[in-house]
C-alpha cells in the first residue's frame, strides 16, 4: 500500500507540474510582434486543444489522487502496526 501510495503521490505531482505547464503556456498566446489575426488563430487553436484533452477534468483529479494517496498511506500504516 505504502508503494501505491508513492507511485500515487508521484503521478500527481507529475500531473501538476504539466498542468502548470499547460496553463503557462496556453496564457501566452499574445505576441505584441505577430498580427492580430495570428494571434487570434493561435490562441483558438490552444483553446480547442485545452478542451480536446480534457485539462481541466485533470488538473480538478490532482487533489483526488493525494487524497486517495494518504488514505492508502494511512491504511498502509494500520496494517502495519
């Protein structure tokens, strides 16, 4: 349990540092050099891939997976003792 748990823990932090990432980029789709309507068109097209992959069902499951994390940690540690 004590090794699901850290795999668990890891996935979710892993899963955070990605979220960030995509949040940092998808914030920066206006460039002051690039014509308005390049603009536009990157940031429909970073729009249309936020919600094709689903981030925002992820980045909401990242509390999930720590909570079920110390509930297995605990569970672990019942066991143990």
């Amino acid at each position: 349990m004590w090794f699901l748990s850290l795999v668990i823990s890891l996935a979710s932090a892993l899963l955070g540092i990605l979220a960030k990432q995509w949040i940092r980029e998808y914030l920066t789709w206006d460039k002051a050099t690039a014509l308005p309507k390049t603009n536009i068109r990157v940031r429909q097209v970073r729009f249309e891939a936020w919600e094709d992959w689903h981030t925002p069902a992820i980045i909401s499951a990242i509390p999930v997976l720590l909570e079920v994390a110390i509930i297995l940690f605990v569970m672990g540690l019942v066991l143990f003792t």
